[in-house]
C-alpha cells in the first residue's frame, strides 16, 4: 500500500528526490534508501510504492523546503 501521493500543483513540472530512512532493516544493509530524481508533470501525482509503518520519508526539490514525513 503506497502513500497518497504528492501532488503537484503548479503550472510547471517538478524534479523532485526522496530519501527513506527505513524503520526495519537487515543488519548488513544501508538503512537509507534513496528514489532517484523524478519529474512530476503539472497536476500529477507521484506516490512512493511499499512504504513500512514507521518508515522516515524526506523529499526534496529545488527553491522548495524539504518535505518530512512518517509512514503511519
């Protein structure tokens, strides 16, 4: 189950990037997982596939703040 998803909502499209911090991870693995650069065309939503509760998502865009969020 995916998030909701982030709109964009501007006239323009949006390059954005997302870091997860993952709550539960293998010992021997990273526990960050990086989604590369996507566009979001204007009026489309990007949703972030598999997320686990607790999961810490950042994502951020260029003249934007980042964006920080908890997977319920």
């Amino acid at each position: 189950m995916g998030l909701q998803g982030l709109r964009n909502v501007s006239r323009d499209a949006v390059e954005v990037s997302a870091k997860i911090r993952l709550s539960v991870a293998f010992h021997a693995n990273t526990k960050d997982r990086n989604i590369p650069s996507h566009a979001i065309d204007a009026g489309q939503v990007w949703t972030i596939s598999d997320p686990s509760a607790g999961d810490k998502i950042t994502i951020t865009a260029a003249a934007f703040a980042p964006l920080g969020l908890v997977v319920p």
